[in-house]
C-alpha cells in the first residue's frame, strides 16, 4: 500500500476552509491546519475587551473548525513579517486597506515553507474562483499559486475544476472527479455541501477574515498614518484602533474615548503611555490623549470628553487631566454640544 | 516523577497570542513534561483546552486566581 500523503491547510475559520479540508480528507489524504494570526484577525481581541460580548461564549473559530475536522492546527504569528505585506503590497490594496493579493500570496508562500520543513505534501486552500473581488478572481488565483512559489501543489478542493489540474491530481493523489467546480459569490453550493457532510454550525465571514476590509477601521489606520507622518505601525496601535471613539479636532492630537466600561477597562492598561482625561464631577468614560496638547488643545480635548459624560447637559464638568508621567491636574469646561463636536473630527 | 511545571508569563496578551506563546513552548518540551500558562485574558480558558484537545495534549488543571487564569499543560506525545 502506498503511504499516505500529507496536506497543510489554510484554516480562516470560516466555512470554505471548512469544507475544502473534509473533501481531500474523505480522499484518504492526512490533513493538519495552518492559522496565520496578522495582528488585524476579527478574532478573539475585541471579545475579550467589550464587556458585552464578554457574555456571549467567545470561542476561535480556527480552533474550533480543526476540532470538527479532527485536525492538528499550527497558529503562527506573522504579526511583524505582515507589516511589509500591508504597507508595501505589489498589488496594492482592496476597497479600504485590505491587501487581500498580496496577503495570500504571503500565507501560502508560508504555508509552502511549512510543508518543505515537514515533509508534507500540498496546500490546500478554501479558495473559490471569483469568490472575493481581489485575491480570488480567475486571473489572481494563478498569481497566488506562481508568487508564493507553491505553483502546481497549492490545491482548491472547492473550485479544482475550474482551474489546471495540479500535482496531487496529476499524481493521483487526489481524484479530480470527485473535486468541485464552484465559482462565483453564490454562496448556496457551499451550503449544499455543508449539508451533505452535516455540517450546520460555522462562523459566516462578513466580507473578510479580518479589520482591514472594515471601511472604519481602515478610514482610522489611515488617520494614524498620515497623523504621525509615517506609515508604520505596532500591536498597540492594532489595538487601540480596535477600541473606543476615535476623534481628531486638530491635525497633531486625538481623543480615544471609550463607549464601555470593558473598553475604559482595557484603556486603563495604556495610561502609562498616553496622557489620559477622566471626569471628576460626573460619570463618564476614560479618554486617552493620542499626540502632545497646549492648554487650549487640552480645554477643547476636556469638552469634547464633558459631551460624552453624564455631565454633557451641565454647565460645568470637571475633569482630571494625567499625563503618561503621572503628573495630574484638574481641568473645568463647559461641556461641547453634539454639534461641536464635528462629524468630520471622528476618524 | 511530575516534576514542578515550568512557567509561561502570558499576562496582558490577548488571544491568540497565549495560546500562540503556549504552542512554541510545547513544541520545544518532551512528553510527560508540564507547562504552567499565566493568563489575564478570560479567552485563553477556552483557547488553550482546545488547543491541546485537537493536538494532543492534556490539561491538567485551568483555574480563576484574582482576575488571573492559570492553566497547566502535560506534553502529549509527539
Ligand atoms: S481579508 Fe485580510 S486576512 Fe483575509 S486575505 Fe484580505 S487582507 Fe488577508
């Protein structure tokens, strides 16, 4: 009997990934997962943040499809090599600053080095032709498969029969016959398929796997960037982009203002970092000062907060003013009116 | 022989990222060896048994202690 072959898989944690491992599977093919963690996964983070997603059982969706699937998964942390692949990607960028090309062209490229160092055979991917407007359409899923050097072992159960047969079908690995023809946003074949193999409990992917096809995210990443002068970035600003209402009244600071109590929780952990505002007088949420702030700056800075609070209707908040030293002092304002507050200063 | 656990410090990182630090470790412990993850973010109590479920590992013990979650890995075999 010849031994069996071996497939690393892209594990989204969403459906198609799904689906793609139990076909090569049912072909007798030993299967184990790969979940690349970039930083900007809709994953986990914000979950643990907000208090009321707190309540709702928080789970991995990667984790949980290998359990299903009765799969090994590998999570590997990408999160300082993805920097480049975001703010440098050859093929530029989706409807907001999603670098979807470039982004599967760097996983699989990952994954393809993964197999070598572990003697596996292939790749498998959830990929459907003409899925997503960028990284899966007829004339990209070529470039993933030539540009990550994985080539002809870079298998996609679900849409094989739309595209050249690869190594596994070739080699007989994988009978093409029993592989799929999908193509197209159509999402009612996956359904069928999910079904058949009685699946009926996954997570559904809205638009993307992760914050960067969020347009507010995006608009919010963008803002830094051109703020600090800079593209760069780091886990912190990840995160604090995930968090809070971000607003900008002049070109050098912004206020992060939290809309919870998880959320004020979670700020608290950066007071050391940033300067912060919390109101005296009234309720009211922790704001974080993101850029240096004159006297006038730190007036307008405490308004804006006051509007926020449960002082907003009161002719004066006070509020405590500490600086990432640690150094306090106390500020009074008459809090700003919602239409102060431009619509044009959130980010 | 149990021998003490070693230490993981995953304090102040969010999920993935324990379950991540916990994977590496394990990855470079033999069989029958212990690992004793520290967490603050809640996930890593669902995270982490899962992980070893799947892969092939045990939990030996996952607990609250003050706002802080404590979870011990035995190494499984390879
Ligand atoms: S949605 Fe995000 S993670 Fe998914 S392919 Fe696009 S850039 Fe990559």
């Amino acid at each position: 009997m010849s031994e069996v072959k071996k497939a690393l898989a892209l594990i989204s944690g969403g459906l198609d990934s799904m689906l793609a491992v139990r076909v090569v599977q049912q072909q007798g093919i030993h299967v184990e997962g790969v979940n690349f963690f970039t930083g900007f996964c809709v994953e986990g983070h914000t979950h643990a943040i907000r208090k009321k997603d707190r309540a709702r059982p928080k789970r991995n969706n990667a984790l949980w499809v290998a359990e299903q699937l009765g799969i090994k998964l590998h999570i590997v942390d990408i999160v300082e090599e993805y920097k480049d692949v975001l703010l440098n990607p050859r093929y530029g960028y989706g409807q907001n600053l999603n670098p979807c090309l470039d982004c599967k062209i760097f996983m699989v490229g990952k994954a393809r080095e993964w197999i070598e160092q572990k003697g596996f055979d292939f790749i498998v991917t959830g990929e459907v032709v003409g899925q997503r407007p960028m990284s899966q359409r007829k004339d990209t899923m070529p470039v993933v498969a030539k540009h990550s050097g994985a080539d002809d072992l870079l298998l996609r159960p679900l849409c094989a029969r739309n595209l050249p047969p690869t190594l596994p079908e070739r080699e007989g690995w994988i009978d093409r016959g029993k592989l799929y023809d999908f193509s197209g946003r159509n999402r009612k074949p996956q359904m069928a398929l999910a079904a058949s193999f009685g699946i009926d409990d996954y997570a559904q992917p809205a638009g993307g796997c992760c914050f960067l096809t969020d347009a507010q995210y995006s608009a919010k990443l963008a803002d830094l960037w051109q703020a600090r002068g800079s593209r760069d970035y780091g886990m912190d600003d990840i995160m604090l982009l995930k968090v809070g209402r971000h607003i900008r009244p002049r070109p050098h600071f912004k206020l992060i203002v939290a809309r919870e109590e998880g959320e004020g929780n979670f700020l608290q952990g950066y007071k050391r970092q940033f300067a912060s505002l919390t109101t005296v007088s009234h309720g009211g949420p922790l704001t974080l000062i993101d850029g240096d702030t004159s006297d006038d700056d730190l007036k307008l800075a405490a308004g804006i907060v006051a509007r926020y609070s449960q002082g907003r209707q009161a002719d004066e908040v006070e509020l405590l003013h500490t600086d990432a030293r640690g150094r306090e002092r106390s500020v009074k304002v008459k809090p700003l009116s919602p239409i102060e507050v431009k619509q044009e200063w959130h980010a | 022989m149990i021998t003490e656990p070693e230490q993981l410090d995953a304090r102040g990182l969010l999920c993935p990222m324990p379950v991540i630090r916990v994977q590496n470790r394990v990855e470079e412990m033999k069989s029958g060896e212990r690992l004793r993850a520290i967490c603050t973010d809640p996930g890593a109590l669902n995270d982490i048994p899962a992980w070893c479920r799947i892969n092939g590992h045990k939990v030996v013990s996952s607990e609250e202690r003050q706002g802080e979650y404590v979870v011990v890995v035995e190494v499984g075999e390879a």
